[in-house]
C-alpha cells in the first residue's frame, strides 16, 4: 500500500529548521525565482514556457482542453525529474513538495512519490500560505528582539565587525549580506545581483526566527532601503528604536581600509564613474570631472578621500544614523586590521552580554 501523503500547515521554524531530506518547490522556475522556501530546490512540473502555454489554452480553448494539455506535460516533466536528479534517493527518502496553492502541480507530485512509496508531505495552501506566514513573522518578530546596532561612518569596517562577532559566537543579522548590496552607492556586488524583495524578505525572516529574544542581535544602522531592497517597516522601526554603539576611525584608516575592501571595483575602474555618475545633480559637472581624473591617474588615497569627505561623510552626519549613543558605547578603531577588527567584536559583545 502507498504511503499516504501528509499535509502540514505553513509553520514558519518547521520550514526553516526543517526535518525533511528535500524540500521541492514544483512552481515554475520564474516563481522560483521570485521567492521560495529557503533551502528548497526547484523541480518545476511545469516550466516558464508551459505554464504560459496551459494559461493561454485556459483561457482560449477551455478549461478541459487546458487540464489535459497540462497533465501531459507535468507528467514528462516528472517523469525528468525522476530519471536524473531523484534517480538515485533511498527507499526511506521523506521530500516535501509545494506549489502555489498547494493543489495540483503539487498534488500530482505528490502522488507519483506516494506510489513509488516515498513518505511525501505538502504544505498546506502552498507557497500563498507560506508567504503570509512570512509577513507574519516580519510584523511580529522584529519587536520581540533585543537588538543592537552598530552605527559610524562609511569605511569604519562595521560589516567585518559585525561578522567577526558572529564568528564568536554572538547573533548577528545581516542585512547587507541578505541584499546582496553594501547599501551605498557603489555597493552592487560583482556578479551577484539583489534578490527580489520578496525572496529577502523569506530570507530575513529566516533569519530572524533563529535569533532569541533573551540575547542581544546585532545589526548594522541602514536607511530603510540597501540598494532597490526595502527594509521591512517593523524591522526597521526596531531598529531606530535600539541601542546604538558607535565606531570612530581616524581618516587615513578608513581610505585604507575601504582600498581594501572594494578591491574589485580598483581593478575595474572603468565602472566606478557611471556609478558616480548618479552624483551629479548634487555635486556637478566639475567635482565629476576632478574624481574621473583622480581615476585615470589610479590616485585612490585621494579619489576615496574626497568622496568621503565631500559625499558620505556628509551624508551620513545629515541621517538618523549619526544619533550619538551613551558614552560606554562607542568603538574606538586604529588600524582597521582583522585583529583591529576582531578586539571591537570582543568590546562590542562585552557591552552587551546575554541575559
């Protein structure tokens, strides 16, 4: 007898600390895209071109003309599936499969893996269901946190700060990371582009549930978007309402440091100035003309320098980020050197110690 296939609601530590060998998302690999469960695996029953195809005979020809259409082509595709990525899983193998209502893409899955006689589970109401799950947590979780945020100038190496401290054991939620984006002008990373909105918000959700209330989560100070993706209004709104610790670093440390870290944008220089670019209703034709040829000459210490000087340092002191914190919580950097780097996570783990 085929194992029955077992339903489960959209219950958010569930998904994200999951007990299942696979998690199979079925939808289209364009929904895929768009957001899914952290962690599953797209096996589309049916692809981007099909799905369009069945939307088409649906609404031109018939439902039943579409249905039958549809079921040759997501038994093919299944039939795919089987042959190469699943060839090889074990009797005792347990997915978990969803599509977008949790009906049939899902269902018709489902039930070939129950024949075959793997225990297979659906998520109730599907990838819908998981969603608003998700604006759930988004709305209740971030409050419930103790965060902590970690605020300064561009430059004063606050991302490695922070990563060092979650290397040291402390939760640490980054936001940068999520985005795919230092949250600056220049902050696009090279070949990695921004997820959807939606997939950073699974994303951040995910990371959120995993963060107890009772120890300190720290997090760097952001504007409310980090290069096209927005900060949830909760998240955000704990974060203006957290305790702040602030990092200073003397000048010539931080156009050291940011040298350092945005190597990749030195050996390219032909990118930066359509990126500066975007300055110049601010600043005009002439201070653009002055850092184009502080590049052709490859004169960082002052192309870095007066950027920071002209644009961020400013900019920064103008947003709610420059809010100065209680004087037993700031951050005095040196060097900028990992062991720089690795004594403020210590300072900065120390100031707030689990409860």
């Amino acid at each position: 007898m085929a194992p029955p296939i077992k339903r489960i609601s959209a219950d958010l530590p569930a998904l994200f600390d999951t007990q299942f060998d696979a998690i199979i998302d079925v939808r289209s690999p364009a929904e895929f895209a768009d957001d899914h469960v952290p962690g599953a695996i797209n096996l589309p029953v049916l692809d981007n071109q099909q799905r369009a195809e069945i939307g088409t005979i649906y609404k031109q020809i018939d439902p039943f003309t579409a249905k039958r259409a549809g079921a040759a082509m997501v038994a093919a595709n299944i039939a795919t599936h089987l042959q190469t990525v699943l060839k090889d899983k074990p009797r005792d193998w347990r997915p978990l499969v969803y599509c977008w209502r949790g009906g049939q893409r899902s269902g018709a899955m489902a039930q070939i893996f129950s024949d075959i006689g793997w225990h297979c589970s659906l998520i109730d109401g599907g990838y819908k269901a998981y969603r608003r799950a998700v604006l759930d947590g988004l709305t209740h979780l971030p409050p419930q946190l103790t965060l902590v945020v970690l605020s300064g100038q561009t430059g004063t190496a606050k991302t490695h700060i922070l990563r060092s401290a979650r290397e040291q054991g402390a939760k640490v939620i980054d936001l940068e990371g999520i985005a795919h984006h230092r949250g600056s002008l220049l902050g696009s990373e090279p070949g990695t582009p921004q997820p959807s909105q939606r997939l950073f918000e699974s994303r951040l959700c995910q990371n959120l549930h995993k963060c107890p209330p009772t120890q300190p989560v720290f997090v760097e100070a952001e504007s409310n978007k980090i290069g096209n993706i927005h900060v949830p209004p909760a998240m955000w709104a704990a974060m203006l309402q957290a305790p702040r610790m602030r990092v200073s670093a003397p000048l010539p440390s931080r156009v050291a440091f940011l040298q350092r870290d945005y190597a990749h944008m030195i050996d390219n220089p032909d990118g930066i100035m359509p990126l500066l670019a975007g300055l110049k209703h601010r600043y005009g034709a002439f201070q653009l003309g002055v850092w184009q040829d502080m590049i052709h000459r490859a004169d960082w210490d002052a192309l870095i320098t007066s950027l920071l000087e002209t644009h961020y340092d400013p900019s920064y002191e103008r947003s709610g980020n420059a809010r100065q914190a209680d004087a037993h919580k700031y951050l005095t950097a040196t060097t900028l050197d990992a062991d720089d780097i690795s004594r403020m996570a210590d300072e900065m783990i120390a100031t707030f110690p689990t409860t």
